[in-house]
C-alpha cells in the first residue's frame, strides 16, 4: 500500500489529525469492554511495533484515558525509552471516569468531574505520559451530559487548562445530542457515536459542521460488532463515517496488525484515494 492517511485540521484549533486515530485501550484494559472476542493485552515489544506501524500508515492521532487501566503508564514508558516517539503523536486523553481494581481482581468504573480532581487527572496524565502538554483532553462522560456540563463547570475548568498551556484543545465524549451540541458550544471538540448500527448522534455532527467545530467519531466500527450481508462491513462503515465532512477523525482501536492496514486500507478506497 503505497498511499498514506493525510492529516485534516480540526476546525477551530491549530491541530492537525489523521482521519484515522489509534485507539489504545487495548493496551492496558482487558476488562469490562464490549468487543465481540477476547483479546491479550499486547507486551511492550507488540506495542511499539504497532504504534510503528500505525505511524508508517500515516495515523498520528493517539486516543488514550485514565479509563483504559495501564494504558497512559505504558505509552510514557515508551516515549521515555524511545526517543522521538512522543513527537509523533498528537495525544487525546480524558478526565472523569477511572478504572479501578476491586475485590477478586475484578475492574470498575467510578467518575468524578469536580474541578479538584480534573486537575489532579491532567497533573497525573502528564506525568503518566512523560510529556509537558497534552493535544486535546476530554471529559469521559457517564451519558448525563448535560447534567455534568451545566452543574461542574468541567469544561470552564478545561478551558483554563488551556489558558495555562497544559492542553492545547478541549471537547467531550458524549453519549447524547444534546450533550454532544452544549459540549461543543463551550469547547473544540465533541466525540460521538456514530456507525452502521447507531446513527442517532448525526445532529451533533451536523451542528459541528455549521458552527466550525471539531468531531472525532468512537465505536466507527461498532467496537468489531459491525455486519453487513454481502458487504465489506468495514468499508461501509468507512464511506458511512466520513461521508460527513464534519469528521475529523474516527478512533479505530484493533490490535491486529492486519486489521489495522485492513481499516487504513478500506479509509482510502471509501475516500477514493
């Protein structure tokens, strides 16, 4: 494949982003994810030759969270062992939602949006990733969108993290339209669902389209659940996705290499490139 991903601004930010991200929740959580097959979180070795490989398709879009267990510990480990990796990447993480081991071993999900802990998130996200600014930070919602929006004041906070140089963008991963459409109107960037199977989340893109903001799209594949008689689920998930051309990026998360040419692969024949 000799053609690469070309980077696209994101409307309203100085960012530059591949219209195909890289999902690493993978690297560091096992647990509590809807993916139709059980996977193995990928060893280090597995984990630069993947960001390896993603990079030299043309991916430069890297979507992490305090929510993906281990995932920001290890790819700043990475970067500190590797040098120059880190400057390949355009970094997307979150704040609100942790993922905790309880009893038996097993993981769950807490979320806390107030200001004290936003803060204590990003410091450790910094740390975490071995890096002074991280690209663009969301909020990791519950689904109460609004509620979280209008009674935290969580994306007022964000906005001053971007005023004292710690993030360079902001936005939300949302799980309904109104949430998606107030997030954008107090921030950059709004991540919504939206594939073959869920398409109820189309007015927050048309909304980002008119009023020049920024859309990253998670689960364009229905997190591996995507089927079509007769069809490459795939490619018609990438024509489906990018024919709105307020996309920016969508968020592909495979570990298998293979399938990560396969979803660069089917971006370019949707894009016709």
């Amino acid at each position: 494949m000799s053609q690469s991903l070309v980077n696209k601004q994101i409307a309203g930010t100085d960012l530059e982003v591949s219209p195909l991200g890289f999902g690493t929740v993978k690297f560091g959580r096992d647990q509590g994810v809807k993916y139709p097959e059980q996977f193995t979180i990928p060893d280090d070795r597995e984990m630069l030759d993947l960001l390896t490989l993603a990079h030299t398709l043309g991916m430069n879009l890297l979507d992490t969270a305090p929510a993906y267990g281990t995932s920001e510990e290890r790819l700043g480990q990475l970067f500190a062992k590797h040098k120059g990796l880190r400057e390949q990447w355009v970094i997307c993480s979150k704040v609100g939602e942790e993922f905790v081991t309880v009893e038996n071993g097993r993981g769950e999900s807490y979320f806390d949006f107030s200001e004290q802990h936003i803060r204590f998130s990003v410091e450790r996200s910094l740390k975490r990733l071995n890096t002074d600014v991280i690209e663009l930070l969301l909020v990791h919602s519950n689904g109460d969108d609004v509620n979280i929006i209008e009674q935290t004041g969580c994306l007022e906070v964000l906005a001053d993290l971007k005023k004292e140089g710690k993030i360079l963008a902001s936005g939300m991963s949302t799980k309904t339209v109104a949430g998606g459409i107030l997030a954008l109107k107090h921030s950059d960037v709004a991540m919504v669902t939206y594939n073959l199977n869920e398409q109820g989340e189309k007015p927050v893109l048309d909304y980002a389209l008119t009023h020049g903001k920024g859309i990253f799209i998670k689960k364009a594949l229905a997190s591996g659940h995507a089927c079509l008689s007769g069809q490459d689920p795939v490619l018609e998930s990438m024509k489906l996705v990018f024919s709105h051309r307020a996309v920016s990026s969508a968020i592909v998360g495979t570990i298998n290499p293979a399938h990560l040419r396969q979803n660069v692969e089917a971006y370019l024949k949707a894009s016709g490139i």
